[in-house]
C-alpha cells in the first residue's frame, strides 16, 4: 500500500509540473527553496570610454619682475584660457587680435622648434585654423594656398588664392590691366587717376593710419648728439617730399601717431622747416662744415614709402644742400635691413615706418619709444617712463595729459623725424565682389569674389620673409599669415573694430589685469588636431617666454611679443 500510494503521488506531481509548464495549470505547486544565485559576472561596457580629465597647462612667471605686461596664460578649464596681467591693458583685445598672436597647434610647435631657429618647414608651411592652407611656396615668384575643407566658419569665395609681387608700382598696374591678377596693393601716386577713369577697374583708397620717418640710432656719432639731431629735424623739408611724392589722401606728419587715433596729435607739432636755423644749430653743435653719414633703406614699397627711391635721392640732396651733410645712398636686403634696423645696428640715417597693427596709439608709441627697444639707441625716460604709465588708462581723456608730455619729450629729444602720414590704396578688377583696402592692411581674400573665376591672384610688393609671423614684422609677410592663422579675436574685414575669433569672447575683471576668454568648440587645424586651451598656452609660451625650448623664430628677435606684452624670464 505504501509503495503504491507513493507511486500515485509521485505520478500527481508529475502531471501538476507538466501543466504548470504548459501554462494550464490553475494553481502552482509552492516552490521549491532556491539557493542563492551567485553574483552576475559583469559584462565589458559597449558604450564609448569616458574621456581622461583635461591636463590643463600653464605659463606663469615667478613674479612681476620676470615678466612684462602678462605675468601668465592658463589653461582653467578645456575651453578657457586666463591671462594674469602685471598692470591694467585696455588695449587687450586690440592687441589680441593681430595676426602675429595667431594660434597654433601644441604638437606642431613641439615638433617644429628646431635647435637654433624653427624648422624651414614651420617657416614655410605653418599650421593654423585659417581659411586657407598653404599648398606651395615658390621662391622668388609665387604662393599657392588652397581652401581649408574643415573651415569652421563660411567658406572661401574661391577655392584657391594665389600671392605674387613686384617692386614696381607700374608692373603691377600692367598685370591689372591685362587680367593676370585679380587686385595689387599700393598703386602708384601717378597711377591714382589712371585706374580711377579705367571702368574695367576699381580703386580703393586707404585710411592713412601709418608714418613714415627718417631714423637715426644715437649709440652712433654724431646721432648721440642731441643738438645735432634737432638740427636735422629743422633743416628737412618734409612738405616738398609729400608734395613730389605722395599720392592724394596723404599729409605730412605733425606727430609719429596718425591725429585719425585718440591721442596721437596731444601735444605739440613737429618743427617747421627752416634752413637757415638747421645749419646754425648745426654749426654750434660743433659741425660747421656737416659730416658724412649714409642714408639705408630697403627697396620695397609700403603706403607710407610710394616712392623708396626717389624719397632716398630728395633726402641725400636736403642734407647736402640744407645742412652740408654727404651721405651715402646704400639699398640693403629687406631681410637684412629689417634685422639690423631692429637691433639698433645702423650707422647712418634709415628710412622706415609702421603701419598700424591695432588701432590704438600704444601701438605708435610703446612699440618704438618704450625702453627696451634698442632701434634708435637708448629711449629716454622722459617720454618712456610717461608712455608706461599712460598705457594702464582705459579712458583717453584721463590719459591725455600724459600723451601731450611723452609727444612733446619725443620732440625735445628727436629719435626719429616723423615725416610722412601715407595716402595708398589698392585696386581692382571692377567685377570682383568685395574689393578691400584695409586700413591695417591686413586684406582678407577668404570674403572676395573673382567674379567667378577659379583662382584668386594678388600681386603685393614684396616677397614674405617667412610665413611664421609671431616672429615677423614684415607688412608683406603678416598679410599672407592673415589667410592662414588666427588669433583669439580679428579686426573686422576693411575695419579696425575688434570681434571674436577662436574664442567666444575674452572678458576682463574690473582692474583690467585679469581676462579671462572662453575658446569657441569644434575647430580644427590644418592638420586635424582640435583646437583647445593647451594650444593657447603653447602658442603664447613660445613667444613670450624667453626661457623655453619652443621660444625659437626666425630672427628670434619676437619684436611684438616683447614690445607689446613684454618676454617673460629675460636673461639677467
């Protein structure tokens, strides 16, 4: 009885199981205690990696003392980067803005930083986030860029630009007129009615925001003489040399800085011509008879200098002729020149002159006459120490009085004579769309139409020295830089006004000695690396700290970086 009544429950249990697998079952049988089920072995994640936490980096000297206007650049955040400034800047963004503080990749400056000076390769092919890249460099006749097809911004009217040069103002016209090249810069002053009554062509006339002036450095007799340097400045007539030639639209300079730029004319004018005082103050400065000298110069046309030659020729007769003084033409290189002009290494007079950067009469004034440039010998105090401290004043009218002494200190002390504020222009051909003729000369092709031609050519005045322009100076070179590199802000194009580049926005503390600017997101190099704060702080280590490995250039002189911000940790 048992064996068959546990064989029917057996049987019962069987079926109830079946059925509840089944799904017919009314009722489940209670179940069974389960053990506990181990721990689920954990499955790789199919989702991306989170990314590693951003490094950021930093340039920060020790103190103010080693350092100049910025005392450092951080990266605070993937997209941020701070400036600590040593004193208040208002020219901040303006400066910001110039090409040569244009941006470049972390690994390209590591890698292009060469023993003595950058690579030929970062000289000729830089890496930026510009519109356009650089395709091919021909020495001697041409540059060939192409559209950047990751350009974050509208794209290139044309898909390839292309630079050539001449020294002739004539031969540049000629190639407008026969269609070989879409616009040229600096049209001759002979040639301004020529293309204006040409239908086929459009002339654009420039803002005259430039000066030029003839040099002398006075760690050199008789320049240390500064009896023998008024003298000079009273026996040159200045409006002859306008009047002969310049082209309409230009004036003679009664201050170094443009009157067009707040603060530039404070101050007394420049002295009247007079040859007869010249030769007297001359002789009691103790050189009846005038001396010998030479007149330098490079022969490449700027809008402050139409006329190299012929300027060069009026000013070796006026010093005959006024003051008695022979001097020796002598034509240098543009290389050369620029290199031994900048480093106060010219004997005799020179001729140059600046075209404005950024819009603001520090970059007349702090470039040339701060005390540490060597270009005209020592800077006295009397106008560098004023210029320092006029520098830190937001507002013009606060700053005035001490612009009105620094101009007239430079005066007194004659370190150069300013000579010339330069009416150009550019011209085109009449079907070109958005024809320029910047006052920063800072043309931006990216914006131009070649009335639906392939290729967009541009004929300037000179060939570019290199086409690393945070260690240039060279008019010709930074237009170039100006298609392939960006800063963290830009001029608006045809324009002096400041707007975002590669960062948002850049905002200040209430001092104006803290910015701090947020990076735009998204952009890419030339050569495919993204953009973010690390690159600001490389970019900015290798120009400004003189301490670094990456602080090589060209001529390694890094003129804006030290004039404008200062080097940091100089060697004692």
């Amino acid at each position: 009885m048992k064996r068959n009544l546990l064989t029917l429950l057996t049987l019962l249990l069987l079926a109830s199981v079946v059925l509840a697998a089944c799904g017919g079952a009314a009722t489940e049988a209670p179940a069974a205690p389960e053990e506990p089920a181990p721990a689920p072995t954990e499955v790789p994640a199919t989702e991306e990696p989170a990314m590693p936490d951003f490094e950021g980096k930093s340039l920060m000297a020790e103190s103010c003392d080693k350092a100049g206007i910025i005392q450092g650049v951080e990266a605070t955040g993937q997209y941020e980067a701070t400036f600590t400034l040593c004193q208040p800047d208002p020219a901040f963004l303006s400066k910001i803005a110039f090409s040569v503080y244009g941006i470049y990749p972390e690994e390209w400056i590591e890698a292009t930083a060469g023993d003595e000076t950058r690579s030929t390769e970062g000289l000729e092919n830089p890496i930026g986030t510009g519109p356009y890249m650089v395709s091919e460099w021909n020495r001697g006749e041409s540059i060939t860029f192409t559209a950047n097809p990751n350009y974050y911004g509208p794209a290139p009217e044309v898909e390839t630009l292309v630079f050539r040069w001449s020294t002739e103002s004539a031969s540049r016209l000629l190639e407008l007129q026969s269609g070989t090249v879409d616009a040229i810069d600096n049209v001759g002053p002979e040639d301004f009615d020529v293309v204006s009554a040409d239908s086929s062509l459009s002339l654009q006339v420039r803002p005259a925001l430039n000066v030029f002036y003839l040099a002398m450095t006075n760690t050199f007799a008789p320049f240390d003489n500064q009896a023998v340097r008024q003298a000079v400045a009273k026996g040159i007539d200045r409006q002859r040399i306008i009047d002969n030639f310049y082209p309409p639209g230009s004036e003679v300079a009664s201050h170094f800085t443009p009157c067009a730029i707040p603060n530039g004319c404070a101050g007394d004018a420049w002295y009247d011509f007079d040859a007869e005082t010249a030769r007297a103050e001359l002789a009691a400065a103790g050189f009846p008879d005038g001396f010998s000298t030479k007149i330098f110069y490079r022969d490449v046309v700027r809008g402050y200098l139409p006329n190299v030659s012929n300027v060069a020729q009026e000013l070796q007769a006026q010093l005959k002729t006024n003051l008695n003084i022979d001097a020796e033409i002598v034509v240098m290189e543009s290389g050369a020149f620029i290199e031994e002009s900048t480093a106060g290494r010219l004997d005799g007079f020179y001729l140059l002159g600046w075209g404005a950067d950024y819009p603001h009469v520090t970059n007349f004034l702090d470039f040339h006459f701060g005390a540490a440039n060597p270009q005209f010998g020592v800077n006295d105090p009397s106008y560098a120490d004023v210029l320092a401290e006029a520098a830190q004043i937001a507002d013009p009218a606060e700053s005035e009085p001490l612009y009105v002494e620094a101009n007239n200190a430079i005066r007194n002390f004659v370190p150069m004579i300013p000579v010339a504020h330069g009416g150009s222009a550019t011209a085109w051909r009449a079907d070109v769309t958005n024809p320029q003729a910047s006052p920063l000369s800072n043309e931006y092709f990216a914006v131009s139409d070649p009335g639906g031609r392939d290729v967009f050519v541009w004929m300037q005045n000179a060939e570019p020295i290199s086409l690393f322009c945070a260690d240039e100076t060279d008019g010709e070179s930074l237009r170039a830089c100006e298609q392939i590199v960006e800063a963290l802000y830009s001029y608006e194009v045809n324009g002096t006004a400041v707007e975002p580049a590669l960062a948002e926005s850049c905002e200040p503390n209430d001092t104006l000695d803290v910015w701090v600017c947020t990076l735009r997101q998204g952009v890419t190099f030339h050569d495919g690396s993204t953009f973010d704060a690390n690159d600001v702080v490389a970019t900015f280590t290798m120009g400004l700290d003189a301490s670094s490995a990456l602080h090589k250039g060209n001529t390694n002189a890094w003129e804006y970086y030290d004039y404008l911000w200062g080097l940091l940790n100089k060697p004692e």
